[in-house]
C-alpha cells in the first residue's frame, strides 16, 4: 500500500495544526517557530549606575572598616579566667620572660659584686625556684581570701600568707 499524501511525523515540532499547550503564545496564524531569533545589533547595552567607579586596588583596612565587621564574640565574666587558668595548670612552660628576668638577675648580683659571670642553667634554675615559689604564695594568698569569704586576693592576703609561713613581712 502506497501513501499519496505525506503526512507528518507524529509529535514534529512544526506541526501548524496543533493547538498550543499553556503558556505558548500563537504567532503569525499559528505558526510556531523553534525559539525567537532576535537580530544582532551594533547598540552597546547600557546599565544604569547611580555612581561608577573604574577598578582599583583595594586597601585592606579601608575595604574591612567599609564592610560590616563582625561583631567580637564575648563571654560572660570569668569564663575567659576560668580558662586561662585551665591552659596555665595544663601547661609547664616558664611564664616570666627569660631575658627580663636574665637582666633582673644580673642586676642584682652586681650589687652584691660586680663581673659576676653568670652560667646560663644557673640563671634558669633561679627562675625555675623563682617561679615556683611564687605560684605557692599564690596558692596560699587564695586560700586566705577564701577563708575571709573572698573570691579576689589582697595585698593583706599576701602578708597573712607570708606570716604564716614565718616569712620576713
């Protein structure tokens, strides 16, 4: 059997004859085309600016103090001392600066003689005694404040502390 008349594929994307699904508009009688073909023009677009400004460097303090700088996370009172005072018991390191203490060292052993020379694990043992012998008197001073209903500790704490250890006051 022959065809006379050729017929359309079903489904053929310029079938006139179709009636348009929503959201398809009819042009020119009906006739559907693939996708609009806008024409080529040499008119540059132009995009409306109420203020232009040519790229440059920026500098970055002015561009951070410009932008909305986060605001700096605060905790409550003593959180951050209750901290410190976790990583300083944890940690074993020295907490006196070793040159200040160096200087301090020398300075006073020249009042006592002068050219003295100084061996660098003799400086360090004093510091070593030194701080450790004060983180007991802090230790004592806290209790005292305790015992006087205190959380903070005063100068009479470091003397009662002192006194009681039959320390020079």
């Amino acid at each position: 059997m022959a065809r006379t008349k050729k017929q359309p594929a079903k489904g053929s994307r310029n079938n006139n004859t179709t009636r348009p699904t929503e959201g398809q508009h009819i042009l020119n009688n009906g006739f559907q085309p693939d996708r609009f073909v806008i024409p080529k023009t040499n008119i540059p677009v132009q995009h409306h600016r109420t203020s232009y400004k040519p790229a440059t460097k920026s500098n970055p303090v002015t561009t951070s103090a410009t932008r909305g700088v986060q605001k700096q996370r605060r905790y409550r009172p003593g959180t951050v001392a209750l901290r410190e005072i976790r990583k300083y018991q944890k940690s074993t390191e020295l907490l006196i600066r070793k040159l200040p203490f160096q200087r301090l060292v020398r300075e006073i052993g020249d009042i006592y003689k002068s050219d003295i020379r100084w061996c660098s694990s003799a400086v360090l043992a004093l510091q070593e005694a030194a701080e450790a012998y004060l983180v007991g008197l802090f230790e004592d001073t806290n209790l005292c404040a305790i015992h006087a209903k205190r959380v903070t500790i005063c100068p009479r704490d470091i003397q009662l502390a002192r006194r009681i250890r039959g320390e020079r006051s």
